[in-house]
C-alpha cells in the first residue's frame, strides 16, 4: 500500500533541505525515495518555501504553475487560429464596445487580438452620429435627467452615479458631471471650498472621536438642534431630533418661539413613535437644552443627555448639516415661504422625502427608511 506524507512534513522536509541537510539522510531517516524527494525539489523551489514562510502561505507549486500556464497559452492560441483571426476586425471592436468597462481594455484588446491604439482610435475619434459611445451618452442622458428631477434638482454627479451603478449602469461620477454640464443640470447644492471642506472634516473627526458616538442600532443616540427661519421680519424656529444611526428625521416641531416647549413637542413625537430601550440625547449648551424642564423629562424616561464642549459647534455637525440641507433644497431654494403656514407644510413635505427618498453618501446611496429596513431584515435573518 503507497504511503501518503502530510504537506506539513513534506514543507519541513524541503525546508531542512533548503538549510542544509543532506537527501540521503532525509530519504533515511523520512523513510522516502530519492526520486520522491528530487521531484518535490523541483516543485517547490527555494525561493518558493522562503516566500511562504515569510508570508505564512502554501508554498507555489512551480510545476503545476507552469503546467496551467501553458494550457492556458495553448488554449488561447487555438482560438485566436480558429476564431478570433477569421473574425472581421469591425466585429471584435464591437464586442470590445459591448464589454468596454467590466475588464481592463489591454486584457480585452490583447484577447481578441486587436491593437489598443487602432481601438481607442475607433472609440474616441469616430464622429458617425451612430456610433455606441453617442448612442450611449444619448440614453445616460434621459437616465441621469430623471434621476435628477425626481430629487428634485438636488443631486450631483456622486450621487447619481451611485444610483445608476445600483440599478446595474457602471458610470463613474466625472461622466455623470460631463453629461449634466452639456445638458445644463447645475445642483442647486453649490459645492464649499476644499480646503474649508478638509479643514471642516478635520475638525468633525475630532469631534466625534472625543464624544465616542457610534450607534451600531437605531434608537441608541439622537442628536438635536434649533434654527431660525425669518418671514417677513419675524422669525420661526424648527426643532428636530435626528437618529445618529440613520440619519432619520424620527422627531421636529414648528413653532413661533424658541422655547422648551418647542423641542419637548419634537422629543414626545419622537420618543412615542420610536420606543427606545437606552438611549443617549446630544445637543448644544443651549439655554433650553440646559433647562431643568427638559432634563427632568430626560430623566423621568432614563433617557441620558449629552452636551456640545463649549466653543466647538462641530460636536453637533449632523444636526448642522441637516439644516444646511433643509434651507439650501427646500426653504430658500425658489421661492421663500411666505407664512408660518406654509412654512410648516415646507418643513413636513421635505421631512418625509428626506426619511423615505433623499439617499445619503454615509448610507451608501441609500435613504434612511430604507437603511434601517436593511438593518432589521439583517439583524432577524
């Protein structure tokens, strides 16, 4: 009966070898032929079992390597002999410009024996009105036209790059940006300075390393915060509550004064339409954050509350950024609300859009319905 050595043994074997020892005392002492152990040998290389030491993997099997290697060079030469050469050089682009994308374009030119140069000739200086890519930029267009009026002129390139490459479209945001500039369809969210952006960031990250909020389910921290709306020389206030998990809108109130009242209204919504278990309320030192009316509802529902450090809004960014958004898409955006009335219809319709359509690039282009739905389905599977 033909005796099998471990692969451990055999690796020690070539290893012991490789440091030294001699193939007749390794044949004598491992009870294994000579032609067993050159063939290993020739196998596995030095330099194959020191790599794999270094790495801690397998060692390659140089032989077996080089077998496959040539199966594939003789397989891909009999199709070039049998097919690919007898096929017209207008048919191999084509296909080349069906799959242009999904593989690097050397290995696609390379396999269908086509010259790079001769094909990205054909892609790029073909000025025929029927020529895919037109065809392409043509279709995208529509795509990206209606994708960009259903948010309602609020995305840009990113995002609905991201929409296209869900729903199977792979297109990077530079061609999505190239196709809106020719059909003129400008975001109406201008882009900050970049280097305000970086230094913002910077400072967010800070910010959220020293607070260590990172909610791994819905309802363990809301984040809060007012703003002033004025009409007509009078100024509103909205109040919102914000899950940090999800960046759902869970809780908001309108209201003609800043007061205690205000974001107690929004909190109730919130907490009697969400139920949490633990959870943990951020806001700013505000007065009415601080005062002994709201904490004390806080606490009657075992409900913690965290502050802003004083001097550093950006403790408090998500809240900041909504409100960025809610004015820059929907309150200032056409025409500014011209009653208290309008402006709580407003803040309502742009409220359930954001929770159920809005995707957000934190969500992986998703909205915030939608993510926690994700996360339910994924927690009871």
């Amino acid at each position: 009966m033909k005796r099998r050595i471990n692969t451990n043994k055999k690796y020690k074997i070539l290893q012991l070898y490789y440091e030294g020892e001699s193939a007749n005392t390794l044949c004598r002492d491992y009870h294994i032929a000579h032609s067993t152990l050159y063939k290993w040998i020739t196998d596995y290389p030095k330099e194959s079992i020191i790599l794999a030491n270094i790495k801690k993997e397998k060692p390659i099997n140089i032989t077996r390597m080089i077998s496959h290697t040539q199966k594939v060079e003789a397989e891909l030469d009999f199709l070039h002999r049998t097919v690919t050469n007898q096929m017209p050089l207008r048919e191999r682009m084509r296909i080349i410009d069906n799959e242009y994308g999904k593989e690097s374009l050397k290995v696609q030119c390379e396999a269908l024996g086509v010259n790079r140069a001769t094909y990205l000739n054909h892609k790029y200086r073909n000025k025929n009105e029927d020529a895919w890519f037109i065809k392409r930029e043509a279709e995208y267009a529509e795509i990206i036209n209606k994708i960009f009026e259903d948010s309602g002129n609020v995305y840009g390139g990113k995002k609905i790059a991201a929409i296209m490459r869900k729903n199977g479209r792979p297109v990077s945001a530079k061609y999505v940006r190239k196709i809106m500039v020719k059909n003129g369809l400008n975001s109406v969210r201008n882009p900050s300075n970049k280097n305000h952006r970086i230094i913002v960031r910077n400072m967010r990250q800070a910010a959220q390393s020293s607070q260590k909020f990172k909610p791994e389910a819905p309802n363990q921290v809301w984040v809060s915060d007012v703003t002033a709306v004025c009409i007509h020389n009078h100024y509103y206030y909205v109040c919102v509550f914000i899950d940090l998990f999800s960046r759902k809108v869970v809780g908001y109130s309108v209201g003609r004064n800043s007061s205690v009242q205000l974001i107690k209204r929004a909190f109730i919504k919130a907490y009697s339409d969400r139920q949490p278990k633990s959870l943990t309320v951020h806001s700013d030192n505000g007065a009415i954050y601080t005062s002994y009316s709201f904490n004390k509802m806080l606490s009657e529902r075992k409900v913690e509350h965290s502050y802003s450090r004083p001097g550093i809004p950006h403790d408090n960014a998500v809240a900041e950024s909504f409100f960025n958004t809610l004015k820059r898409e929907s309150l200032i955006r056409d025409d500014y609300p011209s009653s208290f009335r309008e402006l709580r219809e407003r803040v309502e319709t742009y409220v359930e859009w954001y929770n159920s359509g809005r995707s957000h690039e934190r969500l992986r282009y998703v909205a915030p319905d939608v993510y926690e739905k994700n996360y339910n389905k994924k927690i009871t599977a």
